[in-house]
C-alpha cells in the first residue's frame, strides 16, 4: 500500500504527463478504474469520480488501451485521484486549525505568563494564583454554551431551517474566524504593551 503522499505524488505526476501529451478529459467512462468490486488496496472501498478539479483526472485517462495498467505513474485509478481530491478539500481546513491551535497554546503557557503581571488581587486578604487565571476560560464556556444553544441555536434554525442552526463545517468555520480575530487583537494589545513599556 505504502504512503498516501506517494499514491498522491503519483496522481500530480500522472494528470502532468498527460497534460503535456495534450490529453483531454471526455466522459467519465473513459476514466480508468480496478473492475474489481473491491478496491486494490485491501479494506478499502471505490470512490465515484466527482467534477471537481476536473485538471487530475488526466491522471486516470487510459491513453493505450494496450499498455499495462499496473504503472501508477503512468496511469491511476478514479478512486486515487478522488483520494488526493479530498486531501485537498480538506487542507483549507487544517490550514487554519493551525492558528486554533496557536491560540490554545498561548492559553495554556503565555497565559499564565501575563497573569503574573497583572493584579490579581480580589479585596485585601485574597490574590489568584496565576495558574488559576486558567479557570476562567473553563467558565466562560460554560456561561457562553447555553446562551448560544438557547439564543443563537433558536433563532438560526428559524432563518436557514437546519436543526443545530449551522452545519458542522460551519459552526468549525465560525469557531476557527472567532480563533484567528482573537490572536490577532491579542497580538495588537502585547504589542501597545511593549511600546508602552519601552517608552517608560
């Protein structure tokens, strides 16, 4: 089976050299595929060809009907290059759970580290630890989650009709939006803090 990357490099190079050759994509029954009913990797299933990113299915073009079909770089199955399609409808996604994960981080260790210049002091007698600034965020949660299933939830299943409000991709895209603005405007204030702080 070896690695995805090398099933997906094999589809990039098979869809450029037909490209090159002046190979043109017709039906999708022109489109090479295992007539098996399984696929040829073990456990796995087909996928059906789909329309998009049309340019990759050179890559399943069977240019010699007499040639062998076992070369991968020189002629894929419908079910690999739909395998590297989906890899990259989803590398948008993961793109950007780069800057969630940036944010959990910073909430998690630089966090801690602002708490302890702040002041923490709760009356006279009481100072927060600054590993217990951690806390609130757990809270914020918890105050925020009801508000949004009880407000938010009701009032877009009204407009679009959807049971939870937003699909699943969009309530990640939304989460993800809400992740990367907050960064950015911590980013903004750290950086008025430190001009701030050299000019003292």
């Amino acid at each position: 089976m070896g690695s995805p990357f090398t099933r997906f490099l094999q589809v990039i190079v098979a869809s450029l050299i037909n490209h090159f050759r002046g190979v043109d994509v017709g039906s999708e029954y022109d489109l090479y595929e295992v007539k098996t009913k399984e696929y040829d990797i073990l456990g796995a299933s087909k996928l059906p060809h789909t329309a998009q990113y049309r340019f990759l299915d050179k890559a399943a073009v069977v240019t010699d009907p007499e040639s062998s079909t076992n070369n991968r770089w020189r002629l894929c199955t419908v079910t690999q290059v739909e395998e590297f399609k989906c890899f990259i409808r989803i590398l948008p996604i993961w793109a950007l759970t780069i800057a969630l994960s940036l944010s959990f981080s910073q909430l998690s260790t630089f966090f801690i580290s602002q708490a302890r210049t702040m002041d923490r002091n709760l009356g006279h007698h009481f100072t927060i630890p600054p590993g217990s600034i951690l806390v609130f965020s757990a809270v914020n949660a918890i105050i925020l989650v009801p508000i949004y299933e009880k407000l938010v939830v009701s009032n877009l299943c009204k407009h679009n009709g959807h049971p939870r409000g937003l699909t699943s991709l969009q309530r990640m895209g939304v989460g993800l939006f809400v992740s990367i603005f907050a960064m950015g405007l911590a980013a903004l204030v750290e950086k008025r803090n430190a001009v701030t702080m050299l000019t003292l």
